[in-house]
C-alpha cells in the first residue's frame, strides 16, 4: 500500500488542525488511534489517493521498485500545479512537480503521516479480510509482519497465495518451505 495525501492548510477548519496535531508515524500510534485517524484525514484532505499492488507485481519487479511506482502513483492522483510533494525519506522519480524527501518525514510532515495513516490502516484492513480469505495464517493478528506466530503458520502450511515468493528474511531463512 501506497498513500498520497493533500491538504490545502488554508482552509483546513481549527477542528481540522487540532483534529490532526497528534499525526505522527502510523507505527506511533495503536491500532485503535489509526482507525480514528483515518476517517479524520479523509475529511481534512483536499485529496488523497491510496494504491495497493499484488504479490505477483511485487515478485516481479521486486518490493523497492514495486513501493516506488506506486508512491508515484499515488502522488500523481494528488498533485496540482505548484504542488510541493513532500516525500518520507526518497525522492519519486518522474512526477513532473516539485518534490522534496523528507529524512523521518512521517515524523515531521502532516501530510507524510496522514499518508502513513492511510496507508496501514488501509493494509491492516485488507489483511483482515485476507484472513478470512485464507484461514490459518493468522493475516488479521500479524497483519503481514514476521512474528513468531506468522513463521509457525508458514511452517505448519507453507505460503498462501499472499505471501511473496521473493521475500529474503534471516527472520524466514530457517523455514523449509
């Protein structure tokens, strides 16, 4: 998932700024805070565009290529003309606007953590559909993260049709698969 978000701050509402003073990085935040933050950018935001790509893209073309087209994606659904896009740590290549990378701009940037919000609540909502799709993998506890248990699931039933096939992980090399 890839998110792309644009607020025009001049006519964001004091219930809009306030609403938004606690963004930060998705990761900052629990599971309970996104979910109430999503629908809270949504309405702020003068546009916003979140892109997914499948397992099979991302085999591929591999995942930093894959994450990098469809930022640009994203970013492209946004943009307007005298746009500044505001990018979390690299640049975009072949946007055609202004842009700028941001080192932790999730940390620094609204529109860089509203994205970042969009973004996994939006995966996180996807894996959770993904686990009633493929039962035993546990996708809705993980959401896709390597944890003890989503290693043992691999290793009880090999990979679902969601895991990809091209993932290098010290965390996954000690799995027969």
């Amino acid at each position: 998932m890839a998110a792309a978000v644009l607020f025009d701050y001049e006519r964001l509402s004091l219930r809009d700024v306030r609403s938004l003073a606690v963004l930060n990085d998705s990761k900052q935040h629990t599971p309970e805070a996104r979910d109430e933050l999503y629908p809270l950018v949504m309405r702020a935001a003068t546009r916003a565009a979140i892109v997914s790509r499948c397992v099979r893209g991302i085999d591929s073309r591999g995942l930093h290529v894959t994450n990098v087209a469809a930022l640009r994606d994203a970013l492209v659904r946004v943009v307007r003309p005298g746009t500044l896009c505001l990018t979390d740590g690299f640049r975009v290549p072949a946007i055609g606007h202004d842009q700028r990378a941001v080192i932790d701009g999730d940390e620094t940037s609204a529109a860089i953590a509203a994205a970042s919000i969009l973004a996994k609540v939006s995966r996180d909502r996807y894996m959770k559909r993904a686990d009633a799709l493929h039962p035993g993998w546990e996708f809705a506890a993980h959401v896709g993260y390597s944890t003890p248990e989503h290693r043992d699931a691999i290793e009880r039933m090999g990979v679902s049709p969601l895991h990809r096939r091209s993932f290098q992980s010290i965390a996954y090399q000690q799995l027969a698969l």
